[in-house]
C-alpha cells in the first residue's frame, strides 16, 4: 500500500467519528459551531519539545486531528504564525507510545507530527492498548518509521569517520555525513559515550554537533569541502582493511545492502574497493592452487615439556627458564617471580599478577597486594618471612584503551603454569601453603573447591604429608564488595590470617 493510500485510510477508516473518540460533545458543538482550525509551527528538523508541549496543549483543549494543521517555521508564511500558549500538564501515555515518539520524531516524512499527534489523540480517547494491534495502518506505518530511524542511526554509528585536524587549541576531529533523516541530535551522544577524551565535530547538511570534551553543543550546517585532508590513521586503516579483504567471499549485493555506496566517498577503506574487486578472482584462483598449509597453532603443554627436560636443580635457575619464556597467557610484559626466603615456614599462592604487578616484576603490590600487607601485619605475619607468589606467572588482560583489564586464567591456562608451581615450592619447602581464592585452589589441587565451604585448614594431596594447607578468599575479592559489606569481610579475611600464624608457628617449632 502506497503512503497516499495509507493516509486516506487513516482519515476515513482508523480514525472514527468525534463521537466515538471524543465523548460527550462539547457545549460549543452542540449548538453546531465549526471548530476554527489551529496551525503549529515547530522548528525545523526533529522538535520533540515543541511537538510535546503542543500536543499536550492540544489534548488539553479537545482539538482532533483533522483540526491541526502541523508545519515548521521554515515555511512560515504558509499557515500563518501561532500565538504563545500557556504550557499544558503532561499526558499520561502508556509506556510504548512514549516510547516510539521519540523515535519516529527525527524521520524526514513531513506527516509524522499529525501520524503521532493522530496516535496520542485515540490512546486518550478510549484506545489504550492501540500499540499492540499491529495490523492497524496508524500503527503499521508508525513502526516503519521508527524502523527506517533506526537503520539511520546504525549506519551513521558505523560509517562515520573522523579525520584529525588542528586548530588554535590543540588537536581536533572532525566527521561530515549525510543522514537520511534529522538524526544528529539523536545520534551525537553515542559519539560523546564512544571519544570522549577527544574534540570533535560532526558536520551535516542540516546541522552540525561539537562536543569540547566537556559540553555537547549544536550549531549551523556544516561544508564538507571544510574537511581536513586525509592523515597518517586513514592511510593505516586502509592497508589493514586491504590485509583483511577476503577475495574468496565477494559478494557485491551484500556489500551495498550493509555499506551503501551513498556513504563511500566519506569513508577512507573504500578507496580500495575497486581494485580489491577487480583483483578477487586472480587472487581466489592464486588461494586454491597454492599448497595447503597447516595453522599454527600455539602449544602449551609441549612448551611445559620443553622447560622440564631442563631439570633446574635450584629456584634460581627455574626463574632463569620463566623469565625466557613466553607467556602461556594473552598479554603480559614480563614473568613475575615469587618472592621471599627460600625455607619460608608459609608460602601464599594468589591467582596471577595484576596490573602494577607486571610493571613492578613483583608480586603483590598492587592494591590487593597492599591490602593483604595490611591485613598480614594485624595478624602477626611478617611478610619479608614469607614466600608469595601466584599460580599463574604472566599478567592475562584485555585493552580497553588506555587501561589494562584483568582477564581470568581458564582452568587450562592454570594447568600449563602448575609445573612451574609445583617445582617453585619444593625448592621454597614450606610448612604452611595458603591458597587465596579459588584459582590458587585448582592449581594446588587439580580441581574446584568452592571457597565458602572448604575455607580454612586444608590438605593438598598432591603434597602428600609434607605440607599443611589453608584456604581463604584473594585480596582483591574484599576490593570488589559494595563498601557496607568490606568492613565484616575484612575482619573475617584478618581472622584467617591469625589461624594461619598460629598453625605456622605450630608447624615450625
């Protein structure tokens, strides 16, 4: 069905009559006078606020549909000028047409305030779960709408590039695009969420949005011949949009249904489309005929096997091979060794470095190395008289940009680092080997221990009688309690630690 069809039905079928929509008629149409129509003119572009107060205003007043006349002001002398109108008390809209108004606001379609007013007028009129008949033409062509606003913002978050300029302040960025619908008020904030360390602008035809770090304003239209010229960044992710292309999976219709061609010319990767095409089916053939070649892949355990044929006789030399040896988890700068005297009546066995760990090269000193410090010396325990170290020995992250965040071992990762471990403390030979949280549980005994229940003096099997064992929750498990609950969990963490310089006491007399 055509837009044009769609509004002579709206008109003659889905909105009813003023008596079965409006009540009881007013005094003034019972005597049989003609409602004079009312003109609205709202800014140009997306005016959620104009179209709100306006529409509440109009509920207010019992005006129908078919007695507004909405327009914008850049045609000002079409339906003539509205006077000022005292603000109307807000609507009481269920949940999905308060919802979709916002969404279908920024479409281009100069009928959506009288679609949308037309929805407001018959959900305060009787119809209030109108939005759940989705065969209803009001309703079906509203969701289009919403849908089309929708596409809109995905490809403006996708296809939108920045190019670095300079100004008298410093560095700036700066975007020109062309949306489809008055989307930039709607988009900008993703832009703010996403580059909010950087100064920016986006350019549009119809507007433009600048965001200084600090304030998101709006401003005139853009000129896109005011972009910068392309930088170093554009020409590196061109070559790496080269490195990546996959001739064996051209398929132009589905590259122009995902990234239409309208939005190419902003977008630096398409330069090398056409080549990359063109060049897809040598390239393919050139694939097929080359001999076929196993991945590589990467092997812990024979990695692990390697380092034990070398057999260290001391702890020195078994920190020689994990200093030169490549990290068995995803990121990392260095090994972090254990620490402390070798003898130590108790040892403690954490999850992996953190952050300030692998800086540092040193085990525990980071914020949950310092908190255990702290709770180490209310118990009595001497730190420089105890080993530390973790069952993991290499720092596992994630970049988020410019932090580091912590990534858990899985259970193999654990596995492969628990020769290293296991060698570490028959060199150290402690009395006394503390596990601190859940991770140093598997790798001292080769499966899950839930902390809560196995909490507190514990036998590893794996060191037969030669070794006591304790469990107790990591430091950095404390750090993530809300703050109500830190202080009792804290006091319980110091209690373990007075249970463990008792028993090592025992254990070394």
């Amino acid at each position: 069905m055509q837009d044009g069809a769609v509004v002579a039905t709206l008109q003659e079928a889905a909105l009813p009559s003023p008596d079965s929509l409006r009540g009881p008629p007013s005094p003034a149409e019972g005597r049989g006078n003609a409602r004079a129509p009312q003109s609205i003119l709202l800014r140009p572009g997306a005016d959620l606020t104009g179209f709100r107060d306006a529409a509440r205003r109009l509920i207010a007043e019992g005006v129908p549909p078919e007695a507004v006349a909405w327009a914008v002001t850049d045609s000002p002398g079409l339906f003539g000028t509205e006077t000022a109108q005292a603000p109307a008390a807000p609507l009481a809209l269920p949940k999905p047409v308060a919802a979709l108004i916002p969404q279908v606001i920024p479409h281009r379609d100069p009928e959506r305030y009288g679609l949308l007013y037309a929805l407001i007028w018959r959900v305060c009129h009787g119809e209030r779960h109108l939005m759940e008949v989705g065969s209803d033409p009001l309703v079906h062509r509203l969701h289009r709408m919403a849908k089309a606003i929708g596409r809109d913002l995905h490809k403006m978050h996708a296809f939108l590039r920045f190019r670095r300029a300079e100004d008298a302040t410093g560095e700036h960025f700066v975007a020109w695009f062309e949306p489809d619908h008055h989307i930039l008020e709607a988009a900008a904030p993703f832009f703010v969420a996403r580059f909010r360390g950087m100064r920016w602008s986006i350019l549009t035809p119809e507007g433009s949005a600048r965001w200084d770090t600090e304030t998101l304003t709006y401003g005139p239209p853009g000129d896109r011949a005011s972009l910068p010229e392309g930088d170093g960044f554009e020409a590196g992710w061109q070559t790496y949009y080269e490195s990546t292309f996959n001739p064996a999976r051209t398929n132009l219709k589905a590259m122009r249904a995902e990234m239409p061609k309208k939005y190419w010319h902003n977008m630096p990767e398409t330069a090398a489309i056409p080549a990359l095409v063109r060049a897809a089916a040598g390239r393919t053939d050139a694939m097929i005929e080359r001999e076929p070649t196993l991945p590589t892949r990467r092997e812990p355990a024979r990695a692990v096997a390697a380092m034990a044929d070398q057999d260290p006789k001391t702890l020195e030399a078994l920190n020689a091979i994990i200093k030169r040896t490549e990290p068995l988890v995803p990121g990392a700068t260095q090994a972090v060794l254990g620490e402390g005297p070798v003898g130590a009546t108790v040892a403690f066995v954490g999850e992996q470095p953190g952050d300030q760990e692998d800086r540092q090269g040193r085990p525990f000193v980071g914020p949950a190395g310092q908190l255990l410090s702290r709770a180490m010396a209310e118990a009595g325990i001497d730190r420089g008289a105890s080993y530390l170290t973790n069952a993991v020995k290499h720092f596992k992250f994630e970049e988020r940009g410019k932090r580091r965040i912590h990534q858990k071992p899985t259970a193999g990762e654990v596995s492969h680092y628990r020769w290293w471990l296991d060698r570490e403390l028959d060199f150290v030979a402690p009395k006394l080997v503390v596990a601190l949280g859940a991770t140093a549980v598997l790798a001292l005994t080769g499966k899950a221990v839930p902390i809560t229940r196995a909490r507190g003096p514990f036998r590893f099997d794996r060191f037969e009688d030669r070794v006591q064992g304790f469990i107790t929750v990591h430091p950095s498990y404390l750090l993530r309690l809300p703050d109500e609950a830190k202080e009792e969990a804290y006091a319980a963490f110091v209690d373990d630690l007075r249970r463990v310089e008792a028993l090592g006491r025992e254990l070394a007399a």
